[in-house]
C-alpha cells in the first residue's frame, strides 16, 4: 500500500512528532511504501538544521534525514509554513536577504501542491499532531 | 494526476488560537485548484470558525470569515457542522454565519466512510 504522512507537530512539543517516525518507520518495515512525508504548520521545524537536542534524546530532524536517505524518501517542508517560520534554504534566504539558511539536508522546501500530488498518489494520508 | 480523490477537511480548532484553521483553508483551496472535490466538516471548537463579526484585527491576525465565503468560488460548497459541538458550545444553526449542512455523529460516520481521504486541523 502507498502512504503518505503529514506532520504537523513540532518536534519535541508533541509526542506525535516521534509518533509520525515510528510509524513511517514500521509501514516501511511491513513492505509498504512512503510516496511523501509533508510538513506542515510547527511540523516544519523538523526541518530545521539547527536543532541541537540533548545526546541523550532522540533527534528527530537527524533520524529522519537517516531515514529518508535510507528508503529514498521525499521529505518535503511546506514553503510557506517554513519561511513564516524561520526555516529558510539558500534560495529563500537569498530572497529574504537573509543572513543565512537552515534548511536540513534530506529535506526540501516545496509548495501545498506537493500535498494535492500525495492525496493523489496515495491509497493512505495519516495526519499526525492536528 | 491518476484520479480525483474525494478529500475531507475536519477542522477541530477555534479559528485563531492556532493557525489550523487558516492551513485548513490553504488546503481546501490548493485541492480546490487540483479540483479534487473537497467536503469540510466543522466539528468540536472547529464550529466558532463558522460564526461571524469576527475582529481578527484586533489581536494581530487576519479574518477568515472572508476566506469561508470564498470556498464556493473555489467550487467547494460541501459544507458540514457536526450537531452535537453546536450543542455543546452553546450555538444554534441560526447564529451561524456560514451554512452548513448539520451532521449527527452517524451522518459523520457515513461522511467519513464516502470520503476517499481525511485530514485533519
């Protein structure tokens, strides 16, 4: 079966951030397949490069990134969420005249229509942390 | 794009304490443009999003009211407000600002089991 999950918890305020991985995570182990993990409202700070957790704690960004590069997965951080935010790749903080970016690497910036494209390749949206 | 999948918009949230409600109508609108056909079931605080005279203004934010009344033009008209959360909240159908078609929680059963794709804010 095609998934597709969308995020919009932010990492480490909601334990359905975490939740949203185990579970990527397990349908990919059962055999199914994971067309587009999409980022959305305080979900997109997943895709912050910055994040610098506690050795001890889980890293989020970081594991999906492992994930991702481990399953040829399509992170995709909603733009305008992002750059509200803070979450800027080099493109958008030249635009911005920003300092700098800090967009993870795994993940790109992308628009809603990325999400229109996953209800439609998808047999399964799950929503984690509305 | 294979097919139209018939998507269904549950929005849970009053309209401002969190940016739910606004994502949801940015959604809405992005199928909208895919014309996939969307339905929005308004449930649990989510109903407040369906009363009017807001002053969003007043604490930094936009009004969504105008954006709601928006949704036909974006051919989404399928609007439903779940019966028990008017109840709760204490609103009748008449002080709704926008109409929606009321749903008790079977009808929201069987809204759900005809919709292809569920999202939720």
């Amino acid at each position: 079966m095609i998934f597709s999950i969308v995020v919009q918890a932010a990492p480490y305020s909601c334990q359905s951030a975490e939740t949203a991985l185990r579970f990527a995570r397990s349908l990919l182990e059962k055999g199914h397949s994971l067309h587009r993990v999409f980022f959305y409202g305080d979900g997109i700070h997943t895709g912050s490069a910055l994040a610098s957790p506690p050795q001890d704690e889980i890293n989020i960004p970081a594991d999906w990134n492992t994930l991702a590069a481990e399953h040829d997965l399509d992170l995709v951080v909603c733009i305008a969420a992002a750059v509200r935010r803070g979450v800027l790749d080099t493109n958008e903080a030249g635009r911005y005249g920003k300092s700098g970016s800090n967009l993870a690497e795994g993940f790109e910036l992308s628009g809603l229509g990325q999400l229109a494209d996953a209800i439609a390749q998808s047999d399964r949206v799950i929503t984690f942390g509305a | 794009m294979p097919d139209k999948k018939k998507v269904l918009i549950i929005n849970r949230r009053a309209p401002y304490g969190r940016s739910n409600a606004r994502d949801s109508l940015d959604v809405a609108l992005t199928c909208g443009v895919f014309e996939m056909p969307i339905s929005i079931l308004f449930a649990d605080d989510g109903v407040f999003q369906l009363i009017g005279n807001h002053q969003a203004g007043d604490i930094g934010q936009k009004n969504l009211s105008a954006n709601l009344a928006a949704l036909p033009m974006y051919d989404i008209d399928q609007l439903f407000v779940c019966t028990e959360s008017l109840n709760t909240h204490g609103l009748t159908f008449d002080s709704l600002e926008h109409s929606a078609t009321q749903l008790d929680q079977t009808a929201i059963q069987q809204l759900i089991q005809d919709h292809d794709v569920v999202l939720t804010f």
